[in-house]
C-alpha cells in the first residue's frame, strides 16, 4: 500500500481540474489484448476505475475517454460508467481534446490526461496535470507530473481518481458516505 502523499504542487495542479481523458490500453486496461476463436477482441478493466470514475462524476468533473483503438467492448464499458465522451480510433488525440476542451469551455490547465505510452505524449506535453500509470513506457514516463502507484489495469485509474478527490476537498465527504452504507 502506497501512503505517501503527493507533492504540494500536484495537488495544486490537481486542485484545478475539471476535465479528466483517460486512456484504455495499459491505463484503464493492463494492455493485453486477447482474442476469442472469432476474432473479436476481449478486455479486463478493474472495478475500482470504474467506481473511482463515478465518483469524480458525482461532484461534477468532466471525463473523457480518448483511445487509439476502437473496440465495442470499450464502449459497452463506458456506457455503463456513464462516460458520454468517448473517442475511439484516435491517432491525433491531441487534435481530438483540442475539439473536446473547446466544446466544453475547459482550458489545458483544467485538464488532466493519464496515458502510458508515446501515443500518449502529446497530451502529456500540454495537459496541466500529466499521470503516467506506473508500468509506462520509459520514454514517456519523464513528461508526467505525477506517476501512479499501480499499474495499468490494476487501479491506476482510481489512484488518479483518489488523488483528484482528495485535491478538491472531497475525501471526508467519501469516507461518511461509505462509512454510512
């Protein structure tokens, strides 16, 4: 267990957030990619992302999901998370969040990326707080602000979502909800 607390200047970073894109392979999933005896692709994602992702939901951040593959089981995923900005096929994902944060009246330093691979660097480059999962790609690691404690596809995701929560005020708030349940 990771008890170490974030830097003072990611959680001002984090404190900022509204808009938060996520990844899917190696971030929400582990990146492995399977394939049934019909060709059609499988994933894992881990319950706590997706608990996590509702959370930050809840108290109004934005969430995004901006991938480079198109799966329909992503969008199955999402759908049930309730995740209505889903782009999926996306090679220029910058070109993608540029259109995203417009619609949205949210600038960069409002928005938060998680990636784990060179795909991912442009955005890294530019959002006002960059995550890396802890199992990403070395050359990309040096461009984050803050690197999870888990891996992709083992609640790196949540480790993102958890932080953002405490940043804004809300981890009080959680732990009696929860406690109450």
């Amino acid at each position: 267990m990771n008890t170490a607390q974030p830097a003072k200047d990611i959680l001002e970073k984090a404190r900022r957030i509204r808009l938060v894109v996520f990844d899917v392979d190696g971030v929400l999933s582990n990146g492995q990619l399977f394939y049934d005896e019909m060709g059609r692709e499988l994933k894992a994602f881990h319950a706590r992302d997706g608990l996590g992702m509702k959370r930050l939901q809840h108290y109004g951040l934005a969430l995004a999901v901006i991938t480079g593959r198109d799966n329909p089981v992503v969008s199955h995923r999402m759908q049930s998370l309730g995740i209505d900005h889903l782009f999926q096929g996306c090679h220029d994902k910058l070109a993608v969040l540029l259109r995203l944060q417009d619609q949205l009246g949210v600038s960069m330093e409002e928005t938060c990326f998680i990636g784990d691979d060179l795909l991912d660097l442009p955005l890294l480059q530019r959002v006002g707080l960059a995550v890396v999962v802890k199992d990403a790609h070395p050359w990309v690691q040096p461009y984050a602000h803050w690197v999870t404690p888990s891996a992709g596809g083992h609640g790196a995701g949540r480790d993102l979502c958890d932080l953002l929560l405490e940043a804004q005020g809300h981890k009080a708030a959680e732990l009696a909800f929860w406690s109450q349940s």
